[in-house]
C-alpha cells in the first residue's frame, strides 16, 4: 500500500516559531508533493484569498545555523516545484525574494533560500555554457498572465 508523504506543516508556517520547525527535524521528513506554488511552505493565503509569496517564522532566538537549514529546505520545494510546474517555480523565487515579507537582513531562514538559490543559478550558469537554452519567462509571459499573476507584487 502506497502511503503519502507526511506533510510537514498542517498549519500556517506563520503560526510554526523556527525553533520548534528544528526540534521536530522538519528537514528530515519526507519531502511534501508540491504541484502549485499554493502548496509551497512559505506560501500562504491572506483573509481576502490573496497569495502571500514569503510567510515564514523569521525568530531572532533561534539559531542562526538551524534557521539556514530551514531556508535550504523551502528552496527544495521549489525545485519539486520546478519538476511541476517550470513557471510557478520561477515566480515562486521571484515573488519570495521580493516579498515585502523577505528580510534582506541577514536572517537565517532568508540566507539559507538564497544560497540554495544561488547554488542553482551557478548549475544553471554551468549549463547554459554547456549550450543549454536559457528559461524564457517571456515567451511563458506572451501566453498570458493569470489574474493571480496581474496582483502578486502587492502582497
């Protein structure tokens, strides 16, 4: 009997303090299915149905180190993501990164995203010089924006 894989947040990640993702060895669970940036962890939806793009436990107490995993881990989603859905998973970073909800100040959870992040774009730049061709969110754009699209940059 297949058995789906333990969701590791049934509830907000906004409710969810950083210490407590780290006892639980969130890291260490089987990766959730994630087909739509809805299912992301650092997603969630506000009370009017808008998506917010960055909603994670940002805890000035916890470990620094510990924190960084967690960041590490939500950029794994986006890579599941990416396996789904190319152009979800690229307004995922995009909308994340300028989310006012991103803290560009050196916070453990937003440092360990972007080193994944960054880790990926440099396989990504190996490749491209290899003779890949590049993702073209503009062609993707020429196809229509949805009306989720048209409003993400105003969390």
């Amino acid at each position: 009997m297949k058995t789906t894989p333990r969701t590791p947040f049934d509830i907000p990640m906004s409710q969810v303090d950083a210490a407590h993702i780290y006892k639980v060895g969130w890291w260490l669970q089987p990766m959730r299915t994630v087909r739509t940036r809805d299912d992301l962890s650092f997603t969630c939806r506000d009370e009017t149905g808008v998506l917010v793009n960055w909603e994670v436990p940002n805890d000035q107490n916890a470990k620094w180190s510990n924190c960084r995993m967690i960041g590490q881990r939500l950029f794994e989603e986006v890579e599941a993501l990416a396996l789904a859905n190319e152009k979800d998973a690229f307004h995922a970073m995009v909308y994340a990164i300028n989310s006012i909800k991103w803290r560009n100040t050196g916070d453990g959870i937003e440092t360990g995203f972007a080193e994944a992040m960054a880790s990926a774009a440099i396989l990504g730049i190996r490749t491209l010089l290899s003779g890949a061709d590049r993702y073209d969110i503009d062609a993707e754009i020429l196809h229509g924006w949805d009306e989720e699209e048209k409003g993400a940059c105003h969390e």
